[in-house]
C-alpha cells in the first residue's frame, strides 16, 4: 500500500467518524489523527468535530498512555500536515 493509499484510507475513517458512521477508533494513530481533526474542524464544522472527539475520546479511555501531542502527530508521519489534513477532510464532508 503507498502513501497516498494509507492517506485515502485514514481521511475516509476520519470522514467516517466525523459523519457519525464510525464509533471509535481502531487503533492509537486513528486517534490520535481523529483527535487532531477534530481540532482543526470544529471552527468550520463543530458537528463532525465533536463526533471526531468522542471517537478519539473513546479509544484514549482505555489506552490512555496512547494520546500524543498534536505536533507530534505531525513527526509521527500520521499526516502529512496540519492544514492538508483539515482542507482534505473538509472537501470530503462537503463532496460526500
């Protein structure tokens, strides 16, 4: 699987959870990722926003040594960057 494919797959879970379709994350880079996007969202979006929340929320309940600063979501490789995360995920919540 290439970059751009794990990209795709983490902004449909995200886009999933944001939608209310996924109830939590599968793993401690999803929440992580869910959990950043839901930061950058909630000024445009505070719907998708809080669900990403509470999907991260859920996971760090049970693996609370897990959660990790924002910035190092970033140097993690997770995403790519901050401001891509939230312009792809916002065009896809608007497209679909």
């Amino acid at each position: 699987m290439t970059a751009r494919d794990e990209e795709r797959d983490l902004l449909n879970r995200c886009a999933a959870a944001a939608k209310g379709e996924l109830m939590g994350a599968a793993d401690q880079r999803e929440a992580n990722v869910f959990r950043l996007a839901s930061m950058v969202l909630r000024p445009r979006l505070p719907a998708e926003s809080t669900r990403l929340r509470v999907a991260s929320e859920q996971y760090f309940h049970q693996h609370p040594a897990e959660l990790v600063e924002s910035a190092q979501v970033v140097r993690n490789g997770w995403v790519m960057s901050v401001p891509r995360l939230r312009d792809m995920l916002t065009l896809q919540l608007h497209l679909g």
